[in-house]
C-alpha cells in the first residue's frame, strides 16, 4: 500500500539522486539496500520522472514495500521498506 500522507515514516538510511536520470537511481537504490537490513525503510529523493514508474516496480520485483509516495515542485520522494 503507498501512503500519500503528510507526514513521512521514520527511515534509517537517505538516498539523494536528484539531478541523476534513469537508470542511475535504481542502480544507487539496489547498490544501498545491500546494505541495509530486511524491515529498515529507505528514503529515497530523486527529481527524474522516470522514479514515479521505475520505484514501484524496482520495490514490486524485489519484494519491497513502498509505504509513501510524495510529489511536489519536481521532487520525488519514496519510503521503502526492506524485504
């Protein structure tokens, strides 16, 4: 389920990608979440359009959950939750 909520989960790590275009994002997000434990929740900030089609299906294919999804002004912002 993505959120749309105002106020944003709790996360333990941040990834900045703004200014970088596909595929750079998703390839910094696989190279983060290596490093991440399962249950930690990603913050992922990005200003390339592609990520509103390119997250949800990186979380879909590798079992992630994506709680929250925000636009606004061209940036993006993502939550994700480990698998």
């Amino acid at each position: 389920m993505v959120d749309t909520a105002d106020t944003p989960p709790d996360f333990q790590v941040e990834l900045d990608t703004t200014g970088l275009y596909c595929p750079e994002p998703i390839m910094l997000m696989h190279n983060k979440v290596r490093d991440m434990a399962s249950g930690d929740v990603l913050k992922v900030v990005a200003t390339d359009p592609a990520t509103t089609r390119d997250v949800p299906k990186f979380c879909h294919f590798l079992g992630h959950e994506l709680v929250q999804q925000q636009e606004s002004g061209g940036l993006f912002l993502y939550f994700i939750r480990l698998a």
